[in-house]
C-alpha cells in the first residue's frame, strides 16, 4: 500500500515530462519578432512564482533569452539539445534574480532564434549544449554584430575537449580574430552579488551524478572534464562579450528547484544559482 502514492507520483512525472516532450516536438520555425514564451511549456520542478512589473515599462526589464540553434547531428528540430533544462532552468533563474537583486525581471523567458529580429531587443542571450553547435552562414555576421553592439552570451553545460574544441571552432567564424581566456577569480564578475571565492569549486554536474557524488565524491561527466573553466571573450574595449562555463551544468541546477535535497543544498544553491546571479548581474550594471 505504501507505493501507491509513489507510483502515482511516478507515473505522473513520467506524464508530465511526455507531454513536455511531445510539445518540444511540435516546435515549429518562429515567425519574426515572435519568440517563444517559457511559459506555454509544461514544467516539472514545480510552478515559479508570477510576479508583476510596472504596466507601461515591459520592455524596461531584464529577460531571460534561450537561442534555439541548429545541431551538427539533427538541424533544428532532429536535436533539442538547445532546449536541455527548458523551461524550468529559465523560469527559475528568473524568479531567483527578480527575488535577490535589484533587477526588474520579465517573469516570461523566451526563446529566439539568431536570424530573428527580436534578437536585438535582448542584452543578454543563453546557449545550452553548445559541444554539439553549428551556426549557420546566416547566423555568423548577425551575432557578430550582436555581441560587438553590446550584447552577451552565455555558453553553458558542455563537457570535456571535443565539446570544447566543437564550440571554440564555432565561436571563431564569429571572432576570428580573439581567442577565450579563463577569467581569474579575482575578476569582480566572481564577487557581483555573491562572493565566489578561489576555494570553491565551482563544478555543478547533471543531477543524477550530483546525488550520487555524496558517496562517490564524482562531479565531472568524463575524466578529461575534471576541472571546471570559465572563460571569456572581450572587445576591444575589454567589455566582456561571451562567457563559457566548460565541465559544469549550471541549468540543471536552476531546473532541479528542490527536487533533490543534496543536489539542491549543495550545488544549486552553493554554486548554480550564485554564478549565473552574479553572470547576469555584472553583465547588466557593466
């Protein structure tokens, strides 16, 4: 009798992440100027919270911005890699920044394509899975021009040197001309809003791997991803354009919101949620 409510439990996740799946699935091409809402997603780690900006300033807020990429193995819609963590990593990083920070946060993340106009109405943009990236001829000058007008991105949960080398590849049909370099931890993006010392390391793996580590001590995905880098790419002006967070998953720890109380405790609130806080947060006042 006692696994009744488990089971239910169970099989309604199992229900929820299908019907989620199938809705990814049915994403068809964006029409210009209309990104995708985060929130006509089915989500699982339970409902965010919805909160209220000042009618009239819509525009005058900070959003979330996923990009929908093209895979190497699937095109747009044969790979969702582009959509690992969706929509809960987005939504609750929202509410965490709206909740500890000064910023005015839009509670609706959106996803955009980089051909799409719209683009250019965020600051800020979100990569995820970027070992399996490949623009297309089109996307190469617009994010260019993107970045180099004052726009950021961020390149988050890729693993080990291939995903590396796959991505610093892409990146440099956009830059030839730069090359990434770790930040040191004396930079002040590290001490934004959270001090995020030297001693603290700053690897968040998957989830699963994550609960296990308590009795294996494992963090990283594959051994040539041991450690953790954070790396960036500058204009001329030394203004941070692009950030890589290499051998670590910060969306899964924004997704897992209380799911799991060691991962939770250990890694989402420790490490996840300080750095991309602290990412958004120096990027936005910088």
């Amino acid at each position: 009798m006692k696994r009744l409510p488990l089971l239910a439990a169970l099989l309604g996740t199992t229900a929820l992440l299908l019907a989620q799946d199938g809705r990814l699935q049915q994403i068809r091409p964006q029409q210009p100027g209309q990104p995708l809402s985060a929130r006509d997603f089915a989500s699982h780690s339970g409902e965010t919270p919805l909160w209220k900006n000042p009618a009239g300033f819509e525009r005058d807020v900070f959003t979330f911005v996923r990009i929908r990429y093209r895979s190497q193995y699937g095109g747009y819609r044969g790979s969702r890699r582009w959509a690992t963590d969706f929509p809960d990593a987005d939504l609750n990083l929202s509410w965490r920044l709206q909740q500890m920070t000064s910023l005015k946060v839009d509670p609706d993340p959106k996803v955009v394509e980089l051909t799409d106009p719209a683009l250019f109405r965020y600051p800020f943009i979100y990569i995820v899975e970027p070992g399996d990236l490949a623009f297309t001829d089109e996307e190469i000058p617009t994010l260019r021009r993107y970045l180099l007008n004052g726009g950021f991105l961020m390149l988050d949960d890729f693993w080990g040197e291939r995903e590396w080398d796959n991505m610093a590849a892409e990146m440099k049909r956009v830059f030839p001309e730069r090359d990434f370099a770790d930040l040191p931890r004396q930079h002040p993006l590290f001490h934004a809003v959270f001090d995020l010392p030297q001693t603290l390391n700053l690897q968040c793996p998957n989830y699963d791997l994550g609960e296990r580590s308590q009795y294996t001590g494992v963090t990283w995905e594959r051994d040539d991803a041991r450690e953790t880098h954070i790396r960036g790419l500058t204009d001329d002006h030394g203004r941070l354009m692009v950030l890589a967070c290499h051998n670590t998953d910060n969306g899964d720890g924004w997704e897992r919101e209380g799911e799991y109380p060691y991962y939770f405790r250990e890694f989402s609130e420790k490490k996840a949620y300080p750095l991309g806080i602290n990412i958004i947060f120096y990027v936005m006042t910088h």
